[in-house]
C-alpha cells in the first residue's frame, strides 16, 4: 500500500494498515510533512495501546511495516493499491493524479480519500479510470471505522470488489 499525503487521514490510514498487516510507504511531497506524520504515529501507537490493547510488539512490528519518502516514483513502484489522501483542491488532485499516472504499475489499484470531491471528477487523469474509485475513511478511523466505497461510470466491478475486500481486511466495515 502506498498512501499519498501523510497529513491527519493519510497518517491514520497508513497506521491502521500497518497495524492490520500491510507494508505501507507514505508519501508526501514534503520531508517536513512526512516529519510530522511519524510524530502523529508516535501518538496512535499510545492511543492503540490504550484503546485497542495493542502489545508492545503490535506496536514494534506496526513501526516496522512503515516507510516513508519524498520520491513518488520510488513511493508506488512495488504498490499494490495506492491511496491518494492530497488536500481537497480540485487541481492539486489533478496534477497529482497526471504525475503519478506515469509511475505506477499496470496492476496497481487507485482509490482517494476525497471526503467533498467525486470519483468522476478526477477518473479521466488517473490512467486507469477503470481501477480508481472513492474509499473514504473518517477521523479517528479505529474507533469510526467505516469506510465508504464509491464508484464512478468507469470503474471496474472487480475494482470494487478488491477495494471492499481491503477495507475489510484493514477492520474497516465497508459501506458502499
């Protein structure tokens, strides 16, 4: 899993993946940004500790799984799904979108966080209209851990169906 953005979502969303089992690279066009990601982090390994009886060891092999870089090409390269969590800015997605479409694998799998913004409005640039679709995650995703799966005309059933089964495997409850 790559996520794009380590901002409050793309941080919590690369945290419960790890804690769930995935290797993860997070993504952010900035060090300091990525900086204060691994801060955050440091605030949900106590956080599931407290609140999900997390192990010490939970919270080491979490750690272990995650990665984090300022090189989009080396960020999805080995990514099975990528996760754009960017600032809602209709052309910041664009662009992010148009880059990445260059870099990422055939097989790869792309879905955004977009809380305001439509799978349709950006599907066109993707590259992969037909693997792209909407998985939307709300704050403090291991206590509000719903997750919602929406699709554009262009998105393929199957991409759907791999998308809600990563929701699940993360402890998510799908909801399309």
């Amino acid at each position: 899993l790559t996520v794009l953005g380590a901002g409050v979502l793309g941080g919590q969303i690369a945290w419960q993946s790890a804690f769930r089992g995935k290797t993860v690279v997070v993504y952010d066009l900035h060090e300091a940004g990525l900086q204060h990601c691994r801060t955050a982090q440091e605030t949900y390994s106590h956080i599931y500790q407290q609140e999900m009886n997390a192990t010490a060891g939970q919270i080491d092999e979490t750690r272990a799984r995650i990665s984090f870089t300022t090189d989009l090409a080396a960020s999805v390269a080995d990514a099975d799904l990528v996760i754009e969590a960017v600032p809602e800015i209709p052309e910041v997605k664009i662009e992010v979108y148009s880059e990445l479409a260059q870099y990422l694998p055939e097989h790869t799998l792309l879905a955004t966080n977009s809380s305001t913004l439509l799978p349709s409005q950006f599907a066109q640039y993707t590259g992969r209209p037909e693997k792209y679709c909407a998985l939307h995650f709300a704050n403090l995703i291991w206590k509000l851990n719903l997750a919602e799966v929406m699709a554009h005309p262009g998105t393929a059933d199957d991409t759907l169906v791999a998308i809600t089964g990563f929701a699940i495997e993360i402890g998510m409850v799908p909801i399309p």
